[in-house]
C-alpha cells in the first residue's frame, strides 16, 4: 500500500506561479511512474502531467508550456511547477502512479485561480 500526501493549494490570481509538492510513504518501491491529475467541479478526473522514474515527462495539452513536472527519488516527492495559472485550472490537485491506482488517491490539494 502506497499514501500519496499532496500540498501547496491555495488562492492565486490569474498570471500567477504555485508549487505543488506530493509526497508517496509506504510501498514506494512499487511506484515507478508518477503523475498529477486533477478534478475540477462537475467535470472528471484528468492526467495533467507525468514523469517516468527516469525523468521523461509529459504533459496535458492545455498546461504545456506553463507546468513543469519533476521528481526527487530520494524524497519520493513530486512536484508540479504551475506558471501563467488560469481561471480554468482551477480545480482539486492529485498525485497518484501511472496509471493510477485506485486504492492510492488522497485528499489532493486545492487550486484556486480568480479572474
């Protein structure tokens, strides 16, 4: 069993920068590839952006060019760097393996962009 604990949500107007941080504790060593998902309201879940345990990434269309992925191995943390936020990013933040499991999802973490 893997605990995915996501951080770094809050209010940010448009134009502006968060970091959000994801950190896996419990069977780490079963995670190979990771990735940020989010869910806005009345809308499904979706992949944003991946990383492979070598570092190659990937992105959702609509956030290439302004989000950035990367990982810390040692940490078994995640990040997502999210620059140029727009009102549409707006939505609950998740980390989880890729493809995602199920059983792992967790709170995620709130991200708010106003107009």
């Amino acid at each position: 069993q893997v605990q995915f604990v996501e951080s770094g949500g809050g209010l940010v107007q448009a134009g502006g920068s968060l970091r959000l941080s994801c950190t896996a504790s419990g069977s780490t060593a079963s995670i190979k590839a990771m990735a940020w998902y989010r869910q806005a309201p009345g809308k499904q879940r979706e992949l944003v952006a991946g990383i492979s345990n070598g570092g190659y990434t990937n992105y959702a269309d609509s956030v290439k060019g302004r989000f950035t992925i990367s990982r810390d191995n040692a940490k078994n943390t995640v990040y997502l760097q999210m620059n140029s936020l727009k009102p549409e990013d707006t939505a609950v933040y998740y980390c989880n393996s890729r493809p995602y499991i199920s059983n792992y999802w967790g709170k995620g973490t709130l991200v708010t962009v106003s107009s």
